[in-house]
C-alpha cells in the first residue's frame, strides 16, 4: 500500500509512473535586507537556490546529486521533503504533486520519505538507547503495533544495517557505537517506515575511509533488494561514479549536465563537469593528469550571471554564451538519457 | 643530513584514574628541504598528536619521549625554551580546522603581521608590508587583508591560514587536513598552492591527511599510520603499486576511485583502544591475512627496497607464500563488507 492511497489520492492514470520526478522545480528565497536597504526601499532580491531542475528517479535506482557547496544539492533534497516550499514547478511522488498537498495531507507521504544525514553524530540523541532512536518514528507515526511488535520491527531493522547480532547493539547509547555503526543506526532508524525513497544528504563524509565502502554498500543493497530509490547527495565524484547509476551535476542551482553515472564520468560534455573531473585526485601516484582548476569559487545564487551561468568561469566560453541561457539537450554521439545545458557541447 | 628528523616519537596522555593513553609510539620519519610527505592514517591514529609534538604544543596532560631534530640540532631536549626559538620560524603548522579558528574580531593583515613583530620579523610599515606580499603569495589580494575573515569564503579563509603560518618564514610546514572541509575545485586550487610554495619557497611539507588519493597526487613519499606506529613508509608509488603491510592495501581497496571498476571494500572492524598495552600486532584483529605469530609478536620493521619500510611479519615469508597468502584472503573478502558477529564497521 503506498501513502497516496492512505490519503485518497489516486497515483495518476497514466504509464508506470516513476517513484519521484521534479519538475523545473524552483525554490527562491529572499534575502533577508539590511536596515538601510529596507529605508531605501530596495526591492527584495532573491536567492535562486534551486532555479529550475528536472529528473526522475525510479524505484530500485540510485541517482547522485553532485556539485560543490552552495549549489543547490541540499535545498533540493529539502524541498522534496517539503522542509521548504518550493516556488514553483512540481514534485511527483509516485505520480503526486506533493508541491500543493497541506502539510497535514503530507504526513502520511512524509513516512515514505527519510532523509539521511551527514553526521550520524548530531542525527542521533545521545540520551536515547538505539532501542529508543529506532522506535521513536514508529510512536510518531502511529505504526509498528504492539510493544513486542515493535521490538521485532526494531531488531529486523538493526539486522537489516548489519549491526547482527541486534541483541547485541540495541541498549546501547551513541557514544557507545563507532562512526560507522551510528550511521548505520540512523539508516536502521529511517528503515523501519518503510520508505519508498531514502534522501542521503552526504551519508558517509563524516565517516573514516575505512569504513564508508561499508555503509555505501548498505545503501546498495537496499535499493536493489529492498526495492527503493535512493537520492544520494554528493561532493564526491569518486563515490557517485562507484554507487549511483545516474549522476546530475548542479551549478548554480541547475542542473548542467546529467546521464548514466559511467557515461558522465567517461564521456563529459559540459565544461563543468570536465573540470570537475579533472580535479578529483586518483588513487594511482603514476596518474597525475593535469587538473584544470577554475579560478575562483561558486558564485553566490543572488547575482546569477546572464546567459549560461557558468559562462564567467567558463575556458571556452564564447560571445553568445552571455546571452543565450542553454537548456538541456543531447549532445551528439551520446548514449541515451545523456543531456548537457551547454551551447557548444 | 634530513631537515627534519623525527626519532622514536612518543606521546602519552594522562586519562584520569592514572591510566594513560599511548597516542603515538614510536614514530621516526625525516624529510629533507623541499620534499612533500604525507602522514594517512584513520581518524585517532596519531596524526595530530604526531605533529603537535613536533611543535612542542602538547597541552600539559601529555608526556613526550623521543627526539625531533631540524637542521641536526634537537629541538625538544630542552624543553619550552630550546623548542621556543624554532617555533614558526623553522618549523609551522597549519592547524586542522584553521580556516574556521581564524581571530574573527581582527582584520586578516594584522593576524599576519601579529606573529612577525612578536618573532621580531619585522615590525610596523615593513611588517604589514611583507605581510601584503605574503597574502599576494598566497593568492590574496593584498587590499582584502583589511577585511574580516567572515567575509572571506572557505578557500580565502585556508589561504589566509596558510600566510599566517608562513609569517616567520619557516623551512618546515606541517598542514593538518589542510582541505578535508573544501569542495574538491577548491581542495585542488590549495593543494596546487602548497605544492607550488614546496618548490618555489623550498618548503618542507608535511600533509596530514586521511585521503590517501590527496597524498597520491602531491606527496613523493608517505608514511601510513595506525594506531599510533607507522605500519609503513615509502614512495607514494610503492605503497600504491606494491604495498608491503596489509593496512596500506586495504585502506587503498576502501577507497573508491573515478576510473576504478573494481569493488570497494571496506576493512572489518576498528582501530584498537590506546589505553590498553596492545600485544601482537595492533592491526591483527581486522587483518585479511595475519599469521599465528601476529597474536603474540610485535612486527618490527623491515627495509623492502629503496627507502621502503614495513612492519608486518608476512614480509619475512618468502615472496610466493606471501603473495599466495594475501592473495587467497583478498579474494575471499571480497563478498560482505561487513562481518556478521563482529559488527559492522
Ligand atoms: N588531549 C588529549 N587527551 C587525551 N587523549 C587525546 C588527546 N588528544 C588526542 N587524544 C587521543 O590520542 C589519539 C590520537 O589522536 P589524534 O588527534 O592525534 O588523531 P588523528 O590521527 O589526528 O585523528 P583525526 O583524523 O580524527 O584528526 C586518539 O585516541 C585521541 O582520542
Ligand atoms: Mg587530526
């Protein structure tokens, strides 16, 4: 049973839906005016966060979500969870505009979506037992029946992460767990609504090298078995390329370039996205190819440059590319589902 | 003779209800003027504590064995005061964390020009112009240096951070994750920044980093720590191509890379606590490929080639076994990321 039948929203009539698709989805915010800006009365301006970004993802598919810092990745992951409101565009979860649902309609839909953080180590109460942290949104919700049934809710999902034998981590306290376990936890904590789609917002950056393939492969595993989308948010390219079977690559709050995770990595058309690749240090000594390091960092998302937005920081930038705004299209001689915003690709 | 030498480092924490913390044991490494090396290692090995001690600014709690030389004179032997005079003017460091520790109240300049005049660099109109110069060096404007450090951006902030730690004109810098909290376009700008003051400046760096692809793309030589010891020491190539403990190969398999198609493992379990006399081999109970010896004998170290070292007992067994050994185990670990009983990572 999914939540919109919960609420009484039929999913729409069309073709398989897939599990969630954004729709030239915007979120501006305003920026908040000093005292003297107010007496002068200038005009609000905005943030453009998010200006108009499209994908889909479909059940048992891991897209990645990358891009530097300030480019939009985590307030997009935060409007799909309606944690701000977009301001314009749609948001279909299985086949439901969540963008126009009141925030009591939502609630029953939010339980199909859990968010995974960053630092398992604000995620999580240090006064709670794992026990108390993995019952907690099955109180809030309303679900998981009786005490015993919870329990075994509880140890299923502490199995499910790999923390086994459950008994053995389900009285213990946060400080008592590793980095990794605490993540672990938080996932187990997200498992037991049974989500539809996980939202991780960098789930491994705050962890040791050593064990991030661990939690990755958690991930993995989930959606492939458990038959779950997974929005993965990344500054690492390195994982996104491991994990994810599709990569977008934002700037400035759009996505520039987006296709299956080897093709982009392989075959990058954006200038963007090449650089970026450039940068990314290899594991091999012997293979030190020359980065090419963009000058400068993200611009803010007040003053968003006409044209294409990266043409300023663009080496091959030309004329036209300060005025005309490139939409995303094919390029030539790409594989299916490989669209790049760029007039010269 | 090296520029830096580090002798049988070791540093002891006093915990409370007498028990001590063996930090770091044993450590030895030495560089020469221009060098770069790198120190890896997972989070709590040692690695700060390392570098702190070669500054001599352990907080009073520690005690500290062993003996750092710079230029052949040994700089710890005579306490606070002989450790004085060499402090940022031979030997600085970069702080982990620093761009965010900078003074918020003052003007970026004048934290440069503070340590000048205080080491008696220089001081009034000559200082604050050597300081501009520094912050030109660095990639900063030298107007900027009137500004606050919130108004700088993440990547000016570190550049700043590295001016001050250059201000008395060191032959030795030790950068602490000198990029961990950047986007890799602005890690790649900092690095090429270091790598570029290392040749023009002469520069001896030492980079503290868990990200051994980091080390890979800057360092010539490193040295791989755990638990307090270097477990190995060596060209960046060698340890990449034919690592000789099995630490140094499996933080290498835990690691994803851009191009890499092979899977990315995580290794089994966590470091051991430090509180604890450790018997063996300290790595031993997460070893894919550890001997019966390894329990009860502490490996010590062994020349593997030019300037190559390890301490692991499978290099005493001839080369086949050795290989065979490893060999078996590595493809036998392949399958679960995490060991069902020992707990995940
Ligand atoms: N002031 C202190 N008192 C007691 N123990 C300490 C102190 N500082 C560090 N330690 C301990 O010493 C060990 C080494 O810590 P250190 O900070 O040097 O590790 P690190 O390799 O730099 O780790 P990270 O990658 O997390 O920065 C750890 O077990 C740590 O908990
Ligand atoms: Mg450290």
């Amino acid at each position: 049973m999914s939540g919109l039948e919960e609420i009484g929203l039929e999913p729409r009539a069309s073709a398989p839906a897939a599990l969630l698709e954004v729709e030239d989805l915007k979120t501006h915010y305003p920026v908040r005016r000093g005292v003297t800006e107010r007496l002068m009365r200038r005009p609000r301006r905005l943030v453009h966060a998010v200006d108009g970004i499209s994908f889909s993802l479909a059940r048992g598919e891991m897209v990645a979500l990358v891009g530097e810092s300030g480019c939009g990745k985590t307030t997009t992951a935060q409007t799909i969870l309606r944690m701000v409101d977009p301001t314009s565009g749609a948001i279909r979860l299985n086949g439901t505009d969540t963008t126009r649902l009141s925030q009591r309609r939502l609630r029953p839909l939010r339980r199909r979506l859990q968010m995974i953080y960053q630092d398992p180590y604000e995620s999580l109460d240090p006064r709670f037992r794992v026990r108390q942290t993995i019952e907690e949104p099955m109180l809030v919700h309303g679900i998981g029946g009786s005490r015993k049934e919870r329990h075994d809710r509880t140890l299923e999902a502490l199995e499910r992460v790999e923390l086994s034998p459950a008994e053995l981590y389900v009285d213990r306290y946060p400080h008592e767990l590793s980095g990794g376990q605490r993540q672990r936890v938080a996932i187990a904590t997200s498992l037991v609504l049974d989500p539809d789609l996980l939202l991780a917002d960098e789930p491994v950056s705050m962890l040791d090298v050593s064990v991030r393939a661990g939690v990755l492969s958690l991930l993995d595993g989930l959606r492939r078995d458990g038959n779950m989308g997974i929005l993965m948010i990344t500054h690492d390219l390195s994982t996104a390329a491991h994990f994810a079977d599709r990569i977008a690559v934002m700037y400035l709050g759009r996505i520039v370039e987006h296709g299956p995770a080897k093709e982009v990595v392989r075959d990058p058309r954006h200038p963007y996205t090449r650089a970026l690749l450039s940068v990314v240090p290899k594991r091999d000594p012997r293979d030190r190819s020359s980065p090419q390091i963009l000058k400068g960092e993200t611009p803010n998302p007040i003053d968003v440059p006409s044209g294409c937005r990266f043409h300023p920081r663009c080496p091959i930038a030309e004329e036209r590319c300060t005025r005309e705004d490139p939409r995303l299209r094919r390029p030539p001689a790409t594989g299916d589902g490989h669209e790049v915003a760029c007039l010269l690709a | 003779m090296s520029l830096l030498e580090v002798r049988e480092l070791h540093v002891w924490f006093d915990l409370q209800e007498g028990r001590e913390l063996h930090a770091v044991q044993g450590v030895s490494f030495g560089l020469d003027a221009g060098e770069r090396f790198g120190l890896v290692g997972e989070s709590g090995c040692g690695k700060t504590t390392t570098i702190l001690g070669l500054m001599g600014l352990l907080p009073p709690t520690a005690s500290v064995a062993g003996e750092v030389l710079v230029g052949g004179e040994s700089i710890l032997a005579g306490g606070e005061s002989s450790v004085r005079s060499h402090r940022w003017n031979d030997i600085a460091m970069i702080f982990q964390g620093a761009m965010n520790a900078l003074n918020p109240v003052k003007k970026v300049l004048w934290q440069i020009v503070e340590p000048m005049e205080l080491h008696g660099i220089a001081d009034g109109t000559q200082a604050r112009r050597m300081a501009g110069d520094l912050l030109e060096m660095v990639g900063i404007p030298a107007s900027a240096g009137e500004r606050y450090p919130h108004e700088f951006s993440g990547g000016m902030r570190q550049r700043a951070a590295i001016a001050m730690a250059l201000a008395c004109q060191p032959k030795i810098l030790l950068a602490d994750e000198p990029t961990t909290a950047l986007d890799v376009m602005v890690q790649a700008q900092i690095l090429e920044l270091l790598v570029g003051l290392s040749n023009d400046l002469g520069l001896a760096l030492v980079l503290v980093t868990h990200d051994l692809p980091v080390v890979a793309q800057v360092c010539e030589r490193a040295a791989v720590m755990y638990a307090g010891e270097i477990v190995e020491e060596g060209p960046t190539e060698a340890l990449y191509h034919a690592p000789r403990h099995p630490y140094t190969r499996l933080l290498f398999a835990a690691t994803p890379d851009l191009y890499g198609d092979e899977a990315v493992v995580s290794i089994p379990g966590a470091p051991p606590r430090l509180d604890r006399a450790i018997e063996g081999c300290a790595f031993r109970p997460r070893c894919d490929s550890s001997l019966d010896r390894c329990e009860s004998e502490h490996p010590e170290f062994r020349a593997m080639g030019a300037g190559h070292r390890a301490a692991c007992h499978l290099n005493d067994l001839p080369g086949e076994e050795r290989a065979a050994r490893e060999g078996a185990r590595r493809a036998g670990s392949a399958a679960p990321a995490a060991t069902p009983g020992g707990g995940a990572p």
